[in-house]
C-alpha cells in the first residue's frame, strides 16, 4: 500500500506540474519597456557613443509636458543606470521630484574621459589612456545635450551625476564651464588625481566666473583620510565661494565605503532636493 500511495502521489504531482507548465506557455510575453539605447556617431570622439535613456511613465511626445534630464556618468547597463533610474521612479512615486528623464552615457574608456593631462609619470604609467577629458566635455555640451534637446521634450533642468573619477570630471566641468548643468551631484571624487591639481587651482578656477548658477552636492563616505579631507575642502571651497547663485551642501555618510557610496548618497541628495510633501 506504501507502493501505491507514493506512486499516485508522484503521478499526481507530475500531471500537476504539466498542467503549470502547459499554462505558463499559454502566457504571452511582451518587451519590459522603459526607454530607449540609442548609438549616436560621436566626431569629437570618433566613435560610437552609447545613450541609455529612460523615459518615465506616462511619457508621450505628443504631450506638452516638459521633463528634466538627469545626465549619469557610468551610465552603462551594467554599472550604474539601473539602480539610478530606480530611484527616480521612486522619488517622483513618493517623494516630489518631477517626472524626470534620465541619460545614461556608457562607457568606453572612463580613465580616458573623465581625466585630464598629468604630469606626473608614475600616473602616466599606471593610466596609459588618460588625460582625454577635454574632448569628452566637448562631447557632453556639443552632441550628447544637443540631442537631446532635440529629441525629447527637456526643461532647462540639466543634472550631472559622477562618483570617483566620474566626480573628478563632475567637479572639472563645475570649475570650468560650470553653466553646462544646473545641478551637480559629486560623490567621491577623485580628486587625488595629478597631486591634487584641480583642488589646488579652485580658487583660480572660481575667480574665472562672475557668476556660477549651480547647485552642488558633495558627499563621501568613510573612505579614506585622503578623499575624505579632499571632498570636504572642495565643499568648503564652494560653501566660502561668495559666489550669487552657487548653492553647496555636504554630506558625509560614515556608514558607507567607495563601493556603497553611490546609491546611498543619490537617494540623501535627492531627499534635500525633493523633500516629501504631503498631499
């Protein structure tokens, strides 16, 4: 009797899995759609670029609704882009942020493009590519922005989003030509890089602009004496800048590393800058 109960059991356990099988096939499948990739022919950089776009819900063109753009640096599927674009989702679900799209630019070569030329020749050896951040700005401001202005329905909002070497270029772009985004949002950044150059020119490189319309967010998390004390001199820096229109905040998050750094100081940056309302 033993036998026989176990083999109905097996039986009936087999013609039950079946069953589920034979109604999963009848499920239709469609594409996950969230956005577009689109390869634009970069002649500054002479080659493909790739454009990780997300478009949030409800966009349509053929509306007159206007969508800030969030422009992410590691902006590859496989890096940063997925877990950014969550959390746009889940701060225009909860919180008051916009309706935002988002722009992530993959990469090629991040040591190459998010650099500028060192003198130093160890750096040189250890980073053989580098020093190719002009061309990479140039990119940003004249074919990456310029597209999508033209492709998408964008407000006058340009985020900028960059950790270590992606805030490195961040806070060259701010010193340089620092009306190209609104909105800077520095995680880590690497600003060790050529001896500290770029933090020890800041004031030149503050002096060098009247104006500075921007809002700059610094974190870092405990990583370090030596990033730790650059990214609070760049904040002070900014925060003492007496420049009208440059609005600095700082965030220190001792509980994170250079690897959970990201994702936890996007979400505090965006809660200052969308904090909760109740309806």
């Amino acid at each position: 009797m033993k036998h026989l109960f176990f083999s109905i059991l097996l039986i009936t356990i087999a013609l039950n899995s079946a069953d589920a099988q034979t109604a999963l096939k009848e499920i239709s499948k469609v594409p996950l759609t969230f956005g577009e990739v689109v390869s634009i022919d970069s002649k500054i950089l002479s080659e493909s670029r790739t454009l990780n776009i997300y478009l949030p819900d409800g966009y349509n063109t053929a509306d007159t609704l206007k969508y800030p753009v969030i422009y992410l640096l590691d902006g590859s599927m496989n890096e940063d882009f997925l877990h950014i674009v969550g959390l746009v989702q889940f701060f225009n679900l909860q919180m008051n942020m916009p309706k935002t799209i988002v722009v992530g630019i993959a990469n090629i070569d991040r040591k190459r493009d998010f650099t500028f030329p060192t003198t130093d020749r160890k750096l040189k050896m250890d980073y053989p590519t580098t020093g190719g951040s002009r061309k990479f700005i140039d990119f940003l401001e004249s074919e990456v922005q310029p597209y999508i202005k033209a492709n998408y329905p964008t407000t006058n909002q340009k985020m900028l989003i960059g950790q270590s070497l992606g805030g490195l270029l961040a806070t060259e772009i701010l010193f340089k030509k620092p009306t190209l985004f609104t909105d800077y949002i520095i995680v880590s950044p690497s600003l060790w890089w050529d001896n500290e150059s770029l933090l020890k020119d800041a004031r030149m490189f503050l002096g060098a602009h009247s104006k500075m319309p921007a809002n700059v967010y610094v974190s870092v998390g405990a990583e370090g004496e030596i990033m730790e004390r650059e990214a609070k001199s760049l904040a002070e820096l900014l925060k003492n800048s007496g420049k009208p229109n440059l609005n600095s905040e700082f965030l220190f998050l001792s509980n994170e590393n250079h690897a959970t750094i990201l994702h936890q100081s996007v979400n505090d940056t965006f809660k200052l800058m969308f904090p909760y309302k109740e309806n």
